[in-house]
C-alpha cells in the first residue's frame, strides 16, 4: 500500500495527522474532537450530539444552505458522528478541491453561531431522532443492551440525550460547552488522499494556532469491579412478532495488548458467514435471519456484543447454542487452520477498506486520539498475525463468564427467568 503517515503537533497542542495517497484524486478530511457523550454533566445529556447537528446551522460568514452548498457544489459531501469518546465533521471531494472543503470545516469548527431559532428547530429533529430507533427493536435493543452493560454508568445514557434532557439545553449551554472544549490540545485535523503534509501543515496551520489550548475533557472511567456484577438482564415486552436479542459480555479497552486476539476471536465466532454461530444457528438451524458479532473497544473499557432477530419460540434454544459455542471455545482452543483463517481475513478486510480516503482519515483520526501518534497498519497486521490458538482460549476463558454477561431482549412474552434458565457458561 502507497500510503505515506505523518504526524505534525503545534505549540498550542492542535494536532495535523495525514495519510498521503498520491495515486487518488479524491481527499478526505476529518475534524475531530476529543470530546464526546461520556464527557456530558448530568443535567446536560445530549449537549455532544446536539452540538454535532448545531454546527450545520450557520456561521459567521455562511449560511446553513450555504455551508452545504459549498461542498456539494464542488462534488463533495460532509457529514459528522459522535461517539462515547469524540466528534468527528468530516467531508470527503475532489483532491482539488481540498483548500474549500477545508475552509468549511474549519469555519463550522471554530465559527459557528447557534441561532436559538435553529437550536429550537432542531431539538424537534433530535426528538423525532429519538422516537424513530426507539420504533425500531433491532436499533432500540442495543440501547437497552448499553443501559443493561454499563448500568447506571455515564455510557450507559443514550449519545442522543432524551427528550427531557435535551429539553433543557439553551444558547449558552452550547457556546460554553464548544469555548470549552472546542480548543487545540483536544483538537486533530485528519486528512487523507491525495495531498501533500507539509502543504497540508502550512494550510490549515493558521487558522488552528490561534485556537486557545482549551481543557480536557474529564470523564467517570468505568472501574473493572463493575463488570463483574452480572449476570444483567433487561427484558422489554412489546406487541411484536419476533424477539430481538442482544447481548454483551465485558472484555478489553482501546490499548489492550489483547484487543488483536479479541478481534480475531470475533470473526471465529460470528463476525461473517463462515463463523461458528452463523453456520450453527442460521446455516444448520435454520433459527434467524440475522445473527453477528461486534468488538466495540473504548478507552477504557469495552465489549465484545452479539445480536439476533429470532422467532420466540427459538430463543431459548438459541441461547444454549450460543452459551455451547462460547464454553466450547474457552475450554479448547481452535484450530491452527481457523485461527489463520481469521486471522487472514481481519488483515484483508483492513487492506481493502484502507483503499478508501475515508477509511484512511479514519483510522489516522482514531489513531491519533487514541495513541497520539499514527499507528500504521502494518503494524496492527503483525500484531494479529501473532494471535495464537491459545491466546484466543485463553482470552475467551477469561471473558465468557456470567458475572461479565448483560442481555437485553425485546419480545412479545419472554420472561427474565427463561432467560436465566439457559445460563450455562460456567
């Protein structure tokens, strides 16, 4: 892979982290934030997220029709997410066209101006946000499942805040929180493409150094005692034809040497269709349409998570095969063939991904929040090829334990004690 990695901090603690992909013509850029849902005051559920949509809403010099018009008009999109840990604005054109995407960032970024008619508006937007995935059970279990994980835990709470919590915030909430927060040392420009770094540091150079340092956030770190009071299990009964099923067990943060063999623990059991529990309940059974895992790493936590839509009659045989395959491969290590397998296809779904602009500002953006330096692909890669077939038993005999497990369940008639009748993982 042709890509170039550099990194360049200034005094003030803003970060410049680029991926140099000279056979594209398309750029990436990303502005992130080290600031996120799990960095929000009580009384102010919802301020990163809501923030995220207020950006969009005009500044100093743009209109909100404008912003966009600005990027699309060249054959670009933007966009932006919040996480648990960060906000991201990111918008993806023409490598050409990098200076006018860059400006609209930037001046979403530091320029914004929350007109109270707009926030007013747009607390209708969230609100309507909030019932659609809480209508729809397969988004809505996996909220269950967070508030069932990391019970009454700050990342428990919806990223959305709820109506009533978002209900509260006014002008000053957000333009305090951004002068807060919005500042150099939490603040990295990632960019990705067809570019060039030390153009790139000289460009954007300016309107960073004059940013105040700013504070960073402070968080409530979620002690290891508290994943081992399970097992939790949340059951929301609904009118519904099928069961949604979601469940968690604790396991490794974000830098956890481990994090390599949990990824490839993962694909043995049911990231993709060759995995155990897709060919045993899907393929043999027949039980579900959907059933996949997911390693969802933070920074200083994190989850292994599994979901399945199932017919209830089905639930309870389900679990034991799921409660079978997770006791199976915590007492014999897989093969040295699976193992490769996994391992092999981690790798190649990284390369593959890694030939989009985005994906390369992604990885540069999360890298550097994470480690404050680029860590390059090659060097995760090599990592995974050192998983072992006994790291990963012994891995999955630390975490499939029942006082690590939460389950949440949205079903017409299931009750907690169906589920903790199939509990069987020690």
């Amino acid at each position: 892979m042709n890509t170039t990695y550099n990194l360049t901090k200034l005094p003030n603690g803003a970060t410049i982290a680029t991926a140099a992909m000279p056979h594209m013509e398309s750029v990436s850029i990303g502005v992130w934030s080290a600031v996120g849902a799990r960095h929000e005051p009580t009384r102010q559920k919802g301020i990163a997220h809501f923030t995220e949509h207020l950006l969009f809403k005009g500044t100093q010099k743009r209109s909100a029709r404008r912003l966009i018009n600005d990027v699309e008009s060249v054959g670009g999109s933007v966009n932006a997410f919040t996480t648990h840990d960060h906000t991201c604005y990111y918008a993806k054109g023409p490598a050409t066209k990098f200076n006018r995407l860059t400006d609209v960032l930037l001046d979403m970024y530091r320029c914004s101006t929350f007109p109270e008619s707009e926030i007013n508006r747009e607390r209708e937007v969230i609100e309507e946000e909030i019932v659609m995935y809480r209508e729809q059970p397969s988004q809505h279990v996996d909220d269950l499942l967070g508030a069932t994980c990391w019970n009454r835990h700050p990342l428990g709470a919806l990223i959305t805040g709820t109506p009533d919590s978002i209900s509260r915030l006014h002008r000053n909430d957000f333009l305090n929180f951004t002068s807060r927060y919005y500042q150099a040392r939490n603040t990295t420009i990632a960019v990705a493409g067809k570019i060039d770094h030390e153009k790139i540091v000289r460009r954007v150079t300016p309107a960073l150094a004059n940013m105040p340092r700013g504070q960073k956030p402070r968080f409530k770190r979620f002690e290891t005692a508290q994943a081992f009071r399970g097992p939790r299990i949340h059951i929301e009964t609904r009118p519904i034809e099928q069961t949604h099923l979601a469940l968690a067990f604790h396991a490794c943060h974000r830098r956890d040497p481990d994090r390599f063999a949990l990824k490839v623990l993962n694909v043995i059991l049911g990231e993709n269709m060759s995995s155990r529990l897709f060919q045993q309940v899907r393929e043999k059974r027949g039980f579900c349409y959907e059933i996949s895992s997911a390693v969802h790493l933070l920074e200083d936590t994190g989850i292994w998570q599994l979901y399945a839509g199932l017919d209830t009659d089905k639930v309870t045989r389900t679990l034991d095969i799921i409660w079978k395959e997770l006791r199976r491969i915590s007492l014999t290590p897989p093969s040295e063939k699976e193992v490769r397998e996994a391992c092999d296809y981690t790798i190649a779904r990284s390369r593959v991904s890694l030939e989009s602009t985005y994906q390369q500002m992604m990885w540069t953006g999360e890298s550097t929040l994470t480690f404050e330096e680029i860590v390059e692909p090659q060097t995760a890669w090599n990592q995974i090829n050192r998983v072992t077939p006994a790291k990963i038993q012994k891995l999955a005999a630390r975490i499939f334990r029942p006082r690590r497990l939460s389950i949440a369940l949205i079903s017409p008639s299931l009750t907690k004690k169906d589920v903790r009748q199939t509990i069987r993982l020690a």
